[in-house]
C-alpha cells in the first residue's frame, strides 16, 4: 500500500494557492494499482508527506509514513529515456497538463514519476538526498520542500512499470557523506571567520596605541628616510609628500596614497595582517 495525502476540491485546482489548499489534507493508504485514480484526478492536489492536523504548513510536515517518492519533470528529459532510467524499478508516471504544450517558449514531455520507495530518511536528510537526486535527474526543485504537493490532471496519460522498490540506503549514504563534508566546509567558514574577527580585534587594538613616535621607529627600520612626520614613499620622489599620523595612519598627498601601516608592509613587503601584527606589537612593547 502507498502512503499520501491529498485535499480534494468541487472544480478543478488551477494552482497551488497557499489559502485554498491550506486545510483538510488528509492521509490515506492506497493500491499501487489504484494510484493512478488519485493523481489523475484535476480535483485533487497530492503530496507524499503528512500534515499534522491536515494543515499543510511547514511546521506540521511529516514524513515519518512516507514510503513514495514523486519527482516533477518540467524539461530535459523525454518519458521514453526515463523509462531507460527505471526500467529495473516499479513506478508510476502521470502527465501533467502542460505536457507537449508550449510552456515558457518550450514544447516537451512533462510529467511526474511516482517511485514506491524504502528506508527514505527522515527529517533534514531527506531533502539531502532530494538535492542529491537533483544532481542526476532535472526534477523541478520549487516542488522539494516541505509544503512540496502535485496538482493532479484528469486527462493524464499513464505508464506502469513493474519491477523492484527503489531502496533509498545508497542515496542515503551519500546524503550522509555530503553532510558530513557541508559541516566540515562551514566549520573552516567559521574558523576562517573568528580568526579574521580576531585579526580585526587585534589590528584595532594595536592602531590604538600607534603614536606618530612609534610609527616613525617602524618606518626608519623598515628604510624609509623619516624626516618629523614627512617621509618618501618611493625612492624616486623628489621630496617626501607622504605624512604619518596617529593611529598607524599614512597619507601621500603626493600620489593620492591613503592607507595604515598594516595597508603599507602588505603591499611593499608581502606581509600578510597575520604576520605583520607580531611584528608591530614589538614596537608596542619598547
């Protein structure tokens, strides 16, 4: 038997409208054999989850009874090549109304594969292997949410095919691994993001305390001829037009130069704010 839930209206369902469809989903089991009757029917608007108290919202989606997965084809591939595809697995495909009809420019089969299915994951990991399969197949993804539901159509031309349930565990074990890898990705993001934060504190910390005095100590170590708060940027300028001030700021009125002296060791000296600030608060420390 196939789990579904499906609300059903007096005329025909034009489109998902959030008020229209939002109340009185309910949850049946229904005959692989008999699957058809509920999906080509333009009354009726279905979806392979449950709703808590039949509202269809996000926080009532379930899909702890769920045991068929629906795929919506729009375009980029033709029913005969996904017939190929699943030709070793028992499925279900259905037309939909804009099936060889001219839709955004582009006439093609569209339809949807309605796959009896087990050991589907559950909660978040679900829709990983959902994001997976679109990887592999051109499954419209507006409809992979957990409000995700099918309008059904009463002039649908249908395809059965007998053959083995499509067992989720190798999808699943790579939904797994994926998550496992975004974690690992977004665990460096925020190690990259806290080092840079507290790179930032730091170089704050440190132009707080950079005085005229101390910035002209690092410049003349450095090789810049520093006469008062004036000095030459580059050697071959005929006077020193470059000014420092507190703060660690430097200004060259000369060329429009205007930046800090962590700004001036990256560009002259290739020295990167990790290893510049080391090298400042020395300074700090005299």
């Amino acid at each position: 038997m196939i789990n579904i839930s499906y609300i059903e209206h007096t005329e025909p369902l034009n489109s998902d409208n959030m008020w229209v469809t939002l109340n009185n989903w309910k949850n049946t089991d229904i005959s692989f054999d008999n699957l058809y009757k509920l999906v080509g029917n333009s009354n009726i608007q279905y979806s392979p989850y449950s709703f808590t108290q039949g509202k269809k919202i996000a926080e009532n989606w379930n899909n702890d009874k769920q045991n068929l997965l629906i795929f919506d084809i729009d375009e980029g591939l033709n029913i005969e090549d996904a017939q190929k595809i699943l030709n070793k697995y028992t499925y279900l495909i259905s037309t939909t109304k804009s099936h060889n009809k001219v839709k955004k420019g582009i006439v093609c089969d569209r339809y949807r594969i309605l796959i009896p299915a087990i050991n589907i994951p559950k909660g978040e990991l679900y829709f990983s292997m959902l994001r997976l399969m679109e990887n592999t197949l051109p499954i419209d993804r507006q409809v992979n949410t957990r409000t995700g539901a099918f309008l059904g159509y009463s002039n649908a031309q249908y395809v059965y095919n007998i053959g083995k349930t499509y067992d989720c565990k190798p999808a699943v074990k790579e939904a797994e691994y994926e998550l496992l890898q975004e974690l690992k990705r977004q665990q460096n993001v925020n190690r990259v993001k806290h080092k840079k934060v507290t790179e930032s504190m730091k170089i704050s910390n440190i132009k707080s305390e950079l005085t005229v005095e101390i910035l002209s100590d690092i410049l003349s170590d450095l090789g810049f001829e520093v006469i008062g708060r004036r000095f030459k940027l580059r050697p071959s300028e005929r006077t020193a037009s470059a000014v420092i001030y507190d703060f660690g700021k430097i200004i060259d009125y000369g060329n429009g130069y205007n930046d800090d002296i962590f700004g001036l060791l990256y560009e002259m000296f290739d020295m990167t704010f990790t290893e510049s600030i080391p090298y400042i608060q020395r300074y700090l420390k005299e």
